[in-house]
C-alpha cells in the first residue's frame, strides 16, 4: 500500500482493508494512484485468491462500491462512510476537469462500445482527448498482448487510464504492468464503460440513493443475479464472523494480561 499517498486521505480498517472514507474532491489527481473498488462479492472473490487481494491492498485508493461494505463498517466500526460506484468516480473526474484539456485511455470492452464512449465525450466533454484498446476476450493475457497493451497506452501517455475488463482480471492486470504504465492516474471501474455508452442501463437514481442499486443490477442480468445469491449470503456470514472476532479477541488480550500479572506477582 502506498502509504505516503493514503496518509492524505481518511479510511477506514475494514477486513483488514484500508477503505477510503474521504471525498473525491479530496484526491490530488496529479500524483500518481491507482484507485480499486471493493464490493461484496469482490471481497469473497479475495478471499481465495491472493494476487487479487494483494491487488486491492497494494492500489492507493480503495473506494467503498457497494452498500453491503457501507453496512459492514457502520456494524463493525460503528462509523458512516459514503459509497462511492466506480461510474461516480468516473463522472467526477470528467467533471472536475470540464475545463481542462485532459487524456484518457480506455483499456477494455468491445470496439463497438468504444466507439459509442467516443461518440459521447465529442459531444459531452470536447476537451477531451480520447484514445481506446479492446483487447482480445480472453482469461489469460499473453506477453504478445501486454506488450501491445502496454505499446498504446505509452505512446498516447493518458493523464486517466480507465480499465473496463471487470474484476479481478483488471485488478490484478494493472499491479502486474503497473511499473511499465506511463500513467499518473489508473481507475479500474468495470462496467462503468457500459453505463456511459448506453449499452447497460444503470439504475434509476431514486435506488441508487436508497442503496438498492445492486438490487436493479441483479435483476437485469442472470449472471449478476447468481452471483448476488451466492456472495450476499456469504458476506453477511464474513460481517457475523468479524464481529465475534472483535467480541472474542478483547477478552482474550485481557486474559493474557491477568495471566501476566499473575505470573509476575
């Protein structure tokens, strides 16, 4: 974890996760950040794979998409914190820098939803400049591809690389080239390329704001809907297990200084 970089910024300790629990207008965007988002189901997923849990306690800023890691911390740490989507990252950065002339990459998604993205920001954000990579639809990158992932991204040398190939393929592909990215700032936000193309309808904003955003998601994609089924269960179980863990472990430390005292009286 970059820890210079999250001494500027509140979080919060959260399955042992350093979970921004600041506000975007806080992020100095000149530094360099890789910035991760942490939801449920990206939590259970960590839990049994190291690289992607190394990826998302190794990036600068981890923000806290999803109203189960909201719920979490208000029940283990007793303290509120905003969620903040990837999409609203995303439509904070395009709007802080309205006035600015700014790069960015899009690594991910089809060609055909680039070019919706493309079409959009012309009109929407003229000040930006735009460049974007699809790359091949595959579980495993080979060098060949890295190389010429890497190749493009360079040569256009983006203030924002934006990584749309959903976690934790994007997660851990950016800590495993990040030392070769000519970047200042890399945002891995998943489906977010769907939402601003149009190709996948977020969810109305009256359920956004009540938390049930997930709920809409689920229920517009099969796929999304058997993983809601099987992580949100799951995730209730990890937030019961950390509790007791919270409830067990003061006991035990006071049971060892007793046993101390004892020891030395």
């Amino acid at each position: 974890m970059n820890t210079k970089v999250l001494q500027k910024y509140k979080t919060v300790n959260l399955f042992g996760y350093s979970v921004f629990s600041d506000s975007l207008d806080n992020i100095d965007f000149s530094e360099k950040h890789v910035i991760n988002t942490i939801n449920p189901h990206s939590y259970h997923v960590a839990l049994n794979d190291d690289f992607f849990n190394e990826s998302l306690n190794e990036c600068d800023i981890l923000l806290p998409d999803g109203i189960g890691i909201v719920i979490a911390n208000k029940f283990l740490n007793g303290s509120s914190i905003q969620k903040i989507a990837g999409y609203d990252l995303f439509m904070h950065i395009l709007n802080r820098n309205k006035s600015n002339s700014i790069k960015c990459f899009f690594l991910g998604s089809t060609d055909s939803t680039l070019e919706k993205i493309s079409k959009r920001l012309r009109k929407e954000y003229p000040n930006v400049e735009f460049e974007s990579f699809s790359p091949p639809f595959k579980s495993f990158f080979s060098e060949e591809d890295n190389k010429e992932m890497i190749r493009r991204i360079n040569i256009f040398s983006p203030d924002f690389l934006f990584v749309g190939m959903t976690a934790p393929k994007q997660e851990k592909w950016t800590r495993e080239n990040l030392e070769e990215l000519n970047v200042k700032v890399i945002c891995n936000i998943g489906a977010v390329f769907d939402f601003f193309a149009g190709t996948t309808k977020r969810a109305p904003v009256f359920l956004i704001k009540f938390g049930l955003e997930w709920m809409h998601r689920s229920f517009t994609s099969t796929r999304l809907l058997k993983r809601t089924l099987t992580s949100s269960p799951l995730f209730l179980h990890y937030i019961l297990v950390e509790y007791m863990r919270k409830l067990i472990k003061p006991n035990i430390e006071n049971v060892s200084k007793t046993e101390s005292k004892s020891f030395h009286l």
